[in-house]
C-alpha cells in the first residue's frame, strides 16, 4: 500500500495535463522521448522535464538504447495501480486524447513507411545484409540446438522475412507457418520455399502483435532477427508466448546490446539489442518461466553478440 504522502506525490506527478497525456501514450507502448515530443507537439526541454517527473514520482521507467532514449509504463505495483485507475476514468472521446492517438499512429506509420521503404530495397539480399552482422552458421546451429530434433507438429515462423527459418527447420515439422507484413519478403520466402521443396510450408501476410492464430495452436515459434525492428516488443513476446502449447518452446534469437548506431541510421533498427534481464521478464510475463540463454560472440572486432533464447512453460 502507498503512505498517505506517496499518493499524494504520485497524484502530482500525474495530475498535470501534459503528464497525463504522456501516461496514456505510454500504456498504449513504449516511446522514445522525440516521439513523445511529435505527439505532444511540445518541445524537447519541456517533455524531458515532463518525464523526469514522471520517473521520479515512479510512474514511468526510463532506458537508455543507444544515443536514444525510451520510456515506457512503470513495473506493476502500487503506484502504476494507482496511475492505471485514473487513466481508467478518462474519458475516451476526450479532444486532447483524441489529438494524441491520431498523432501516435501518424508516428507509427512513419515507422512502417520507413521499415517497407528499406525492406522493399534489401528484399534480395537480406541474408547478405545480416551476414555483415551475425556468422550465420554458428547461428543456425545454436537455433537448431535451441528447437531440439523434433518432430514438430507445427511450426510458426514470426516475421519470416527471407524464410530462412522455414528452410531450416521445415523437415522437422509436420507444418509450418510463416507470417511477415512484408510482400516482398513473403516474395523472397516463396521463392526460397519452393527451391526447397517444402509442400507444408503456408506463408501468410499478418501482423506479429496480432497473428489470429489460436491460443497454444504451436509447439516451436521462432522470432529470428525480429524484435530490434518493432516499437512494441514486448507486445510481440507475449503474442509468441500465447501461440506456444504446453510442451512447446519459444525460440528468439536477437542482439546483445551495443552501440551500432549505424544500424539504426541505415537499416531501421529501433532497438540497439536487448538486455537478458529484460527478455527474461517478458519470457516470464507471457507465461514462459523456464528460460535457457545461449550467447554467441563476434568473430571479429566491433562485431554484435547474437543472443539465442529458448523459453518453455515447464521444464523439458
């Protein structure tokens, strides 16, 4: 429970308008601190100030991802309680929140313009584009070792992109799904899948926050190379997590963090890599606690660290 000054801190920090405003973009999902800024259509030195407050009063935590720096929703507990009650009696229709939700979505498809934009132009040579980052097949062998040898009765593939995860682990699988919101990945997969010979392959365009699959309907979902693209990854953990069946296994497979700013610059990367305290806790949150972390090292000077993790809802 919060002592009486705490509630009263806490009810400060978020009764200001711009605060509250803020506190209900960030339950939608996490924001970097120019995008909050867009929404709000307020300054840098304003918003900034705006958050530190909301940090202090712990209504907001505050990451540092590279040169860019996020906020999201606070961890579960009293004070957030006390914040998600008050955006609870908000009034939907209300101008100002209005404002904000169509400006939020504005931001996003600038996101998804400037993620097609480069999809459309590295489609053919996507592999060659991660081989610049990843030695691929001492990847591929951790990600076989991570899904075990199978069988498989069916496999879903999250963002496919070349549908390299198909190929590699179609045999194993008695059928497959691969979904992108990319045509001209899913071009790039047929393509691939086809060559391969791989009859029980079905490749879908579809959303991984929202693939409309059943509940538990996989015992392997992989999401390779994925998450550093998304502005909700979390989110798209806890999708992966609510596919998986009970003896089935998540298989994500992501950079350690670094400071490649490059990557982010040119090849549309949000997220500069993820920490395995933070995966674990979106592992553990979607309803997978028995987590298995494989960390595979450059092999060679300024490279990027591939992290394989294997998540299951009870040990193997």
């Amino acid at each position: 429970m919060l002592s009486a000054d705490r509630t009263v801190e806490v009810l400060r920090a978020a009764g200001e308008p711009s605060r509250l405003r803020i506190l209900a973009l960030l339950a939608r999902e996490e924001l970097a601190v120019l995008e909050i800024c867009k929404v709000l259509d307020q300054s840098q030195p304003r918003v900034s100030r705006h958050l530190r407050l909301l940090a202090e009063a712990g209504l907001v935590e505050r990451f540092p991802d590279g040169a860019w720096v996020f906020y999201r929703s606070a961890a579960p507990g009293h004070a957030r309680s006390l914040a998600d009650q008050v955006l609870a009696g908000l009034d939907p229709a209300d101008a100002a929140l209005t404002r904000d939700a169509e400006r939020l979505e504005a931001v996003r498809a600038e996101r998804r313009n400037a993620a097609d934009h480069y999809f459309a132009r590295n489609a053919a040579t996507w592999d060659e584009i991660r081989s610049l980052h990843v030695a691929e097949a001492e990847v591929e062998a951790a990600i076989l070792r991570a899904a075990g040898p199978g069988p498989f009765q069916r496999l879903v593939d999250l963002g496919t992109g070349s549908g390299r995860m198909l190929t590699l682990l179609g045999e194993r699988s008695k059928s497959c799904i691969g979904l992108d919101l990319s045509q001209q990945m899913l071009n790039v997969a047929r393509a691939r899948v086809e060559a391969a010979g791989l009859k029980q392959v079905e490749l879908r365009h579809g959303d991984i926050f929202s693939t409309r699959l059943p509940d538990g309907c996989a015992d392997l979902v992989v999401v390779h190379q994925v998450l550093h693209y998304l502005g909700d990854p979390a989110a798209a953990v806890r999708e992966a997590g609510r596919l998986i069946g009970a003896s089935g296994r998540l298989v994500i497979v992501d950079f350690a963090p670094h400071s490649l700013e490059v990557l982010r610059e040119q090849h549309q990367h949000r997220r500069l890599g993820f920490a395995a305290a933070e995966m674990k806790r979106w592992l553990v949150s979607a309803g997978l606690p028995q987590v298995d972390l494989e960390t595979l090292p450059p092999d060679r000077t300024g490279g990027l660290t591939v992290c394989v993790w294997t998540a299951q809802r009870s040990p193997a």
